[in-house]
C-alpha cells in the first residue's frame, strides 16, 4: 500500500518481508505522552543550556517522557555523551 491507501501492483509479490509485515497489526512507536521536550540544550550551547547531555535522559526518565532530544546551539559536542547516557538508562 502506498501512503495514499492505493496498492503499488506487484510490491508485496516482489518483497515477501513487505508482505509479512503487512498482516502484522500496527502499533505505536512509543507511550503516548503529554509532553516530550524535543529542544533542549545542554551545557555546550554556551548561552542557552546548562544541564549536562549524559544527565538529560534520566531526568526525561522520571518525568515519564518517552524521548528527549538534545539541540544543541552550533556544535554537536554532547551528542555522545547524550547517547551513552541514553544507553545506560535503557532509553
């Protein structure tokens, strides 16, 4: 199926995984959440953030959001220390 509703002829004859997943029945990608903060800076966006990138997923942890995501202003400096942070917390 296309994203319109309309069959694409022969796709799932021609990819038997498309067709496998088709039968499976859809589910959401994460808990439904009030809000989820997916603009916040860390403490290397020098003016707009001051919480450190490792420390950021667990407090969206406990705040019961589903995912996080860090903005950083013009570098990209935390973005490992935010994903070993995600991976200890089981996010």
């Amino acid at each position: 199926m296309s994203c319109y509703g309309q069959s694409l002829p022969g796709l799932h004859a021609a990819h038997p995984a498309l067709a496998a997943n088709r039968r499976r029945p859809w589910t959401p990608p994460m808990p439904h959440a009030d809000f989820v903060h997916l603009c916040a800076h860390s403490a290397y966006s020098l003016s707009d953030g001051a919480i450190k990138a490792d420390k950021l997923p667990a407090l969206a942890r406990e705040a019961g959001m589903p995912a996080v995501a860090i903005t950083d202003t013009s570098n990209l400096f935390g973005a490992l220390e935010f994903s070993q942070g995600c991976t200890a917390k089981g996010c």
